[in-house]
C-alpha cells in the first residue's frame, strides 16, 4: 500500500509499505477521506526526529476483520480516533479521552489515516450514515469536539458567540441551535469562512477587522463565549470584554496564557473552561447529527487532495476551513 510519511517542517514522502494485518479484534479500513486537522497543520511544521504516518479525522470501509461481528466486510464507516483500555474508571462512564491506559491515538504514535490502509480496533468504528459522503463523513471527530463544548453549558434561549469561524467553530454555532440557543454570532477576520458560515445556519456574522461590525452585538445579551481559535491574546481579550458578569468562556483547545486576565474574570466572576478530547457519547451524537442532517458540513470542505498531493494539501489547508486527503 502508499502511505504518505512526515519528514518534518511540512515534507511528505510518499511510500509503499505492507499492507498492515488486523490483530485480534480490529479491522483493516480502506482510507476514503481524512481530514487534514488544526493539530496536523502545527505538529507537522515543526522539524521532527521520528517519521509518522499521521491523520486522525477518517472515514473508509473495512476491508477485512479478525475475529469481530462488531463489523463486516464491506461496511462503510467512521473511525474514533482514540484507542482506549475500555476499563478504568473513566472508560466505564464514556469519558474514554481522559482514559488512564490508553492504547494509542490514530495518526499519534499509531498508524494513522494518510495511508491507503490503516488497522483500526472495531469498537472505535461506528457506522457511516448513508445521506453523505466520505469527506463529510471524516468531519465527524471535530464535530464531537463542538458536542463537547456546547454541552458544558445549557445555552437554552442565551445569546452565544462564537470566535473562529473554521470548521470547528462553525460546526459549534451549528450545533448550539439544536441545544436551543437564540442568536448565535461568529466572529472571524475572514469574510470568505463568514460567507460560509452564513451558508449553514441563520447567524450572525461579524468581521473582526471592522469595528463598526461590533455593533451587531446591540440588542443580544451574549452569556457564553467560545474561543475557536486559541493562543490569540486579541480573541481572549474580545471575550472576555463582551461577556457580562456571571458569563463563560469556553476554550477549545490551548488559549493564550497571558490574555486571560484574572482582574477581568475576578471582577465579573466569569467561568473559564478548556476543553480538548471527544467521548464516546460525542462521537455517537455528531454521527447523529450528520445522520440528521442537522449539522450541515459539505460547504466546509473547501479542498480535496490524493494522496500523491498532500504536500499541495497541507499548503492549501493553511487558508482553507478543511482539506480533506483522498488516498
């Protein structure tokens, strides 16, 4: 099979290797789609002593199990990227990111999805609805990211704002109608993702490079904020500007350190919250929400690549909301 290995600094090299065989209870998937994620862009950067054959965001069909009925041959489905123990503590109540024995992380350290073929445990696939393709499909694991964090508050009848309009952040101002928000905003310096955001649900879009476009913030009382785009001081001190006294901030992955003033969030008793890893009950519901077409993800996938091309890929993705690879 070809499989696409980093060299670092934003190199790829295109190999063939052995097709992996399946242990005991996995399943050998035919790579459709992976997503090419945030964390890939920055990790794969940076110069690096081990090659790896990466990708966590995937889709495909299996093409031969050992050992399982949880799965058939020919099956299309959607991989979990983490690999848990399945019995401690945390595993036990779904909470399988927090796993204390976890078993790997697809495309971290385990063979991951720029591959033609990648050997999966199936009890982390579940099935691919039928009402979209592929690369919509690789979109559900940031998706239970958006799960995730809208749930950590009841956001009933609020204004929410949404900083980052990537395909997470989007995909969270999606997700926040259907847990009952009233106006949800998204903010981002790219009027081309606004564009496209306004395409997938009825929001309010506001430019941060205008600042007469702030005042869409006029008539809304906006109670939680989400930072989507992490490790920008002038995000953070946006938002914690907007939000009233008793307001959240909820940072999906790393915020800047330094902007989180704790004069600001002292003074008006904010809640700060970071979240990162999806659960297995996140996973189930953004394959739902696919399912239901309630989350509407085609206009987000705004490049698609094979293998061959996933240099041009990674290139492409740094302007792109999600470039997904096609082995």
């Amino acid at each position: 099979m070809e499989a696409a290995f980093s060299l670092g600094s934003g190199r790829f090299e295109i190999r063939n290797v052995p097709t992996p065989e399946p242990k005991q209870g996995e399943a050998l998937v035919r790579v459709k789609a992976c997503g090419i994620c945030g964390s890939d862009k920055s990790g794969l950067a940076r110069p690096t002593v081990r090659e790896i054959v990466s990708g966590h965001e995937l889709s495909g069909v299996v093409e031969r199990v050992n050992a399982t009925d949880a799965v058939a041959v020919g099956q299309e489905i959607i991989a979990d990227p983490i690999i848990p123990c399945g019995e401690c503590k945390y595993c036990k109540v779904e909470r399988t990111f927090l796993c204390s024995n976890r078993q790997g992380v697809i495309g971290y350290g385990v063979g991951g999805g720029f591959a033609e073929y990648v050997c999966i445990p199936a009890r982390c696939l579940y099935p691919k609805p039928t009402n979209i393709d592929f690369a919509e499909a690789s979109m559900a694991e940031p998706l239970a990211v958006a799960v995730g964090a809208a749930h950590l508050r009841d956001v009933t009848a609020l204004d929410c704002i949404v900083f980052g309009a990537g395909a997470i952040g989007t995909m969270l101002a999606q997700v926040l109608k259907t847990c009952g928000a009233d106006n949800v905003l998204v903010v981002d310096v790219n009027e081309n993702h606004l564009a496209i955001a306004r395409q997938t649900g009825d929001f309010i879009t506001i430019n941060a490079t205008d600042e007469s476009a702030w005042n869409a913030l006029e008539g809304t009382e906006v109670k939680v904020a989400y930072d989507v785009v992490g490790h920008s001081s002038a995000v953070t001190a946006r938002a914690l500007d907007v939000l009233p006294p008793q307001g959240a901030l909820i940072c999906i992955g790393a915020p800047n350190p330094g902007a989180l003033r704790l004069d600001v969030i002292e003074v008006k008793g904010l809640s700060v919250i970071r979240t990162m890893g999806v659960s297995i009950a996140e996973m189930r519901q953004a394959v739902n929400l696919l399912a239901s077409g309630d989350v509407h993800v085609k206009p987000l996938v705004t490049g698609r690549f094979p293998l061959e091309r996933i240099e041009e890929a990674f290139q492409a993705s740094l302007g792109s909301i999600k470039v997904v690879v096609e082995p």
